[in-house]
C-alpha cells in the first residue's frame, strides 16, 4: 500500500469514524455492533482505495459502506419488515442527494438538530449502567476516534488496563439494551456530569494532540465545540455547561496562535494576542457570564469547568502576556483545587502561583507532587519543574527534567519543543561554566 493513501485513511478515519459509527447506532441500536460494522467499512477501505484510488469524498463513501453492513445485518437478522423498509428508503433517499450544496445544507440542519447522532451516543455511552471510567474511555474512543494507547495515556493509567475497561464497557451496553437516545427530565441530569467530562477530554485531546505529528487537531475541537453548544442549548439553566462552553470557546480562541509557520508550538506567554479569535472570546465571555449568573456571584460557588472558564477569562482579557493577573488565577486555582482537586490541577496551580510570586514558590509546589502515582508518566510535570529551575538558573537540572519530559510525550512537536528547552539549559550551563569568577 501507498504510504499516502494509507495516510489518507488514517486521517479521513479520524475525522469521520465518529459520524459513521453514530449513524449505524441509530440503525443497528448497539453501540459494540455499530463499532465493528464501522471497522469493516474501514477495512474495506484499506482494501480499494490503494488500487482504485481515494474516492472525491471519502466519507460519504465510509458511511456508504458502513450503512449497506447495517443493512446487510438487518436482513440477516430478519428485523421486522416495516422497519427494514423504512431505514432502507432513508438510505436510498441520501444516496440520491447528489447535489453537494444541498447535500451541505441538509447535513447543516441535521446538526442543529438536539436529537443529533452524536449526541445521542454520548449519552448512550454515558449510561449510568457504565462506571464513570467507563464512560469517558468508551466515549474517547466512539467520538475521538482515540486509540486505546491514546485512551490510556489521557488517564494516566496502563494500556492493558485501558483495553479490557473499554471492551467491558460495549459488553455492558449491550447486555442492559440501553436505548440510543437523548433523555429527558431527571434522566438527563444524572448522565449529564459524565458528558461534559466526556466533551472537555474529547477538546483537549484536539487542543493539545496526545500522540502524532501534530500539536492539534482541530476537527476534534470542532466537533468538542459544536457538542458543547449543543448541549448549552439542551440544559440551558445548568451553569457548568455554560462555563464548560465558556471554556471551550475562550481555549479555541488561541488556536491559530498556538503554532508558528513551521507548525511548531508556542507557549501562552509567547503567542501573539492579534491572532486570538475575538468572537470566540466575546462567545466565551457571554458564556461565562451566564454561568456566573446561574451559580451566583462568589467564584466558591462556581463549579470546576466555570471555574477554568474563569481563568481563560483572565487570559483572554489580557492585552498583553505582561498583563496577565497572575495573582488573580492562582487564586481561581486554589479555589479549583478545593472543588475539583487533582495531580494535574495542582500542576497547574503550582505555575500560576509561580508566575505570580516566583519561581521558588511554584517550584515548592511541584516537589509535592514527584512521587505521585499518576503523574509519574505524565511528561508536564517534569517539563513545569524544569521551566522553574532554569529561571532559578539550576540548568544541569533543568535540562535532565526537560530530557525526561522529551522522553516521556507522546507527540512529536512535544517532544520537539521540550528537546530544544534541553539543549537550550546545555548552553546555558556551558556559557555559566566558562564565565570568569
């Protein structure tokens, strides 16, 4: 095969896998089965496109594939008539969609809609049923098109305990026959933490890659995005929704910014704010406003995805990185970290604290956290701690922090970018060895 078209499917995969396997839920009603009809259009895809070439729109051709699989289950399953008949009309009636404008309107309206594919196998996939693990794992790989490598390293966990969490996950769903819907009521409340979990890990995962050549991948921020606005729409009362969309939404704001030319990263202190996206971040704000409103006026009665929110909102308003009150987000972080806490949060809190008192400051936060269990393979720690120590002027230690963080990511403009911090401490180190005393 073609090292191209090879390529070509695994990107076109991860932009499509989600919608295909969505589409063939609502079809087959079982998410376990939706997945495998889903893979076999893959592999059929593997299998024509190097001799045939990439077809002009190789997503419809996946979803093509995929719901002629679920249709060729149906039959075999001798499902009731009337239903086969009727889901075999909507297939032929998309197929015969050949206009491509219309076929992009049709497509528009169809995602506004509440009961969207989508959103109906995050709920599915966040069924109570699930342990909350379980939940985002089986979500992560359904929307992201995550692999299970990828799965386990956003949870700091082993993959050979990912891998059995996720294939109990679909066996569960499919054994309690959980509907593929969007509830209601009380139902809709109870799985609804779950998915705004589900829909940030899915943003973050876009917003900063875990492995691959990229440092992003924004159609899975796209997708995170539209999901988030969505389910604002759904539970418009519900403050954390609205401060998980504010947050969302002032994130995305920087992506343009988050890389040079050359697709390199750029760190927050380092981007250039003209290149924000500034309705975004009016959207952001609003968004804030009406979580801030829904919760009340004290940040200690604000949730932790408002809360995050809050900070990006200190970003956003800030001119100029010199700008930044830094004072301000370490207090929102030690709220935080009284709501929500956790190893990353923490990390988190130690750099604002750092920025905002000194390096010292920060850095004695970070010695807390070395030999905790689940940040040991998470490469910001080491790279934070060797961020301070080289504004201490420790470089001989700053550089063996940054070479462990190298060694420990899984994305290639991470390692990259941390790899450079090592030799720039190496000639740091060697300009201080040679000065005269």
């Amino acid at each position: 095969m073609h090292s191209s078209t090879h390529e070509a499917i695994s990107a076109v995969w991860r932009i499509e896998s989600a919608k295909i396997v969505a589409a063939v839920a609502r079809m087959v009603r079982e998410i376990g089965l939706a997945e495998e009809l889903a893979q076999d259009a893959l592999v059929s895809a593997l299998e024509s496109w190097p001799g045939k070439g990439v077809p002009d729109n190789p997503g419809a051709w996946l979803m093509r594939v995929a719901k002629n699989r679920a249709l060729d289950h149906l039959r075999h399953q001798k499902m009731q008539g009337e239903k086969l008949e009727q889901i075999g009309h909507e297939l032929e009636a998309q197929e015969a969609l050949v206009v491509p404008d219309f076929v992009d309107a049709l497509d528009e309206a169809r995602q506004d809609e509440i009961g969207d594919d989508l959103l109906r196998l995050i709920f599915t996939a966040c069924h109570p049923v699930l342990s909350t693990e379980a939940r985002l794992a089986l979500t992560l790989k359904l929307l992201g098109g995550l692999s299970t490598h990828e799965i386990a390293r956003a949870f700091l966990v082993p993959e050979p305990t990912m891998a059995p969490r996720i294939v109990r996950a679909k066996r569960t769903l499919a054994e309690a026959r959980v509907p593929f819907e969007v509830p209601r009521g009380d139902e809709l409340g109870a799985r609804l933490a779950s998915v705004l979990e589900v829909v940030y890990l899915l943003f973050n995962e876009g917003y900063t890659a875990t492995t691959g050549d990229h440092w992003m991948r924004p159609a899975l921020t796209d997708e995170a995005l539209r999901l988030g606005r969505m389910l604002a729409g759904l539970a418009r009362d519900e403050s954390e929704v609205q401060g998980l969309l504010a947050l969302m939404e002032l994130q995305a704001s920087r992506m343009a910014a988050r890389v040079d030319a050359a697709g390199r990263p750029v760190l927050l202190t380092d981007q250039d704010r003209a290149r924000w996206d500034h309705l975004l971040i009016r959207r952001g704000l609003a968004a804030l406003d009406r979580a801030q409103a829904l919760a009340g006026s004290s940040v200690h009665v604000l949730g932790p995805y408002a809360l995050q929110a809050a900070i990006a909102a200190c970003h956003a308003r800030a001119t100029t990185a010199a700008q930044t009150d830094w004072a301000g987000i370490a207090a929102l972080y030690d709220a935080l970290a009284q709501t929500a806490p956790s190893p990353v949060v923490e990390l988190n809190r130690a750099v604002a604290v750092s920025m905002a008192f000194g390096p010292a400051a920060g850095l004695a936060i970070i010695d807390t956290l070395r030999e905790d269990k689940y940040l040991q393979n998470y490469q910001w720690l080491p790279g934070v701690r060797g961020d301070l120590l080289a504004k201490l002027g420790r470089h001989a230690e700053a550089r063996a922090d940054f070479e462990r963080a190298a060694s420990l990511a899984g994305n290639v403009r991470e390692r990259e970018l941390l790899l450079e911090r090592a030799r720039e401490q190496e000639q740091e180190q060697e300009q201080d060895d040679t000065a005269p005393r």
